[in-house]
C-alpha cells in the first residue's frame, strides 16, 4: 500500500536525520572538549610566561629561563591540540546516515509521485464518470451483445411430430 511506504520513508528520513545529529553532535563535543583543555594550557603557558616577565624583571639569570621555557612548551602542547582537535572528523557512519536519507527521500519522492498519479487518475474519473464506466461495462455489454446475435442467427428448429 503506498500509505505504508511513504510512512516507512518518512519513518527513515526522520532515523537518518537523528543518526546525523548525533554523529554531529558527538563530534562536536570531541572538538570542544579539546579545544578547551588546549585553551586551559594555553592560558597556563600565558601565566608562566608572565610570570617569566616578572621574574626577568626581578633577576637576570636561572629561574627566567625556566620560567620561559615551561611558558613556550606549554603553548606549544596547546598548539598541537588545537591541530589535532582541527583534524577530527566524523567517521564512515555519517556517509552511512546520508546515504540512508538519499535512499528515502527518493523513495519518498517516488511515493508522492505515484499518489499524485493516482489522485490524478481519480480526480478524471469523477470529472468524466462515462470515460471511467466504459472499461468495465464493455465485457458484460459484449456478452450480451454475443448472446442476442446467436438467438438471431440460430435456425428455428423443426417442431417434433
């Protein structure tokens, strides 16, 4: 029945696009949570470097450089994170999902197609209700007809004596 598919299509449709958001959403919180410890990181690099420049200020010698070294590798860890939370991407399972939606929207299509075919076929039928009779009143018009024209053509039989 075409009701039945076009709600299994809908039913589809409306699958693949929850398989879509999740798979969109959990990549999102990948990326984010990343991103955030890469800024967490990043803000600590930014306060030891700071306190670097304090303490450049105070001393010229050790505890500078040590400061500004741990300043420079924590940026620098931030930095990888931030290019390795750029390159996450959803896996196979989108491709998936898409495919599902194209297959039935298609088939969506399809259906909405053939009802509107129908409806079409209906809608002639009651604008010319003759044109719509004629099929099925031709058979049993064409054995009646059959039947008067063998009465007609039969020999009148002899009467027994």
């Amino acid at each position: 029945m075409k009701i039945d598919s076009l709600v299994a299509n809908l039913r589809a449709i409306l699958r693949a696009n929850s398989i879509i958001a999740d798979i969109h959403a959990r990549n999102l919180v990948a990326r984010s949570s990343l991103t955030g410890f890469a800024a967490l990181i990043g803000g600590f690099g930014l306060l030891m470097l700071g306190f670097a420049a304090y303490l450049a200020l105070e001393q010229v010698l050790g505890p500078i450089w040590a400061a500004a070294s741990v300043g420079i590798a924590n940026c620098v860890i931030a930095l990888m994170l931030v290019v390795i939370a750029s390159r996450i991407r959803p896996g196979r399972d989108l491709e998936l999902a898409r495919e599902i939606h194209r297959t039935a929207m298609d088939a969506l299509m399809a259906d909405g197609r053939a009802i509107e075919s129908e409806i079409v076929g209906l809608r002639q039928a009651f604008h010319h209700p003759f044109d719509a009779a004629l099929p099925g009143l031709i058979v049993p018009l064409a054995t009646f007809l059959i039947k008067i024209i063998q009465k007609k053509t039969e020999k009148p039989r002899a009467p027994k004596e």
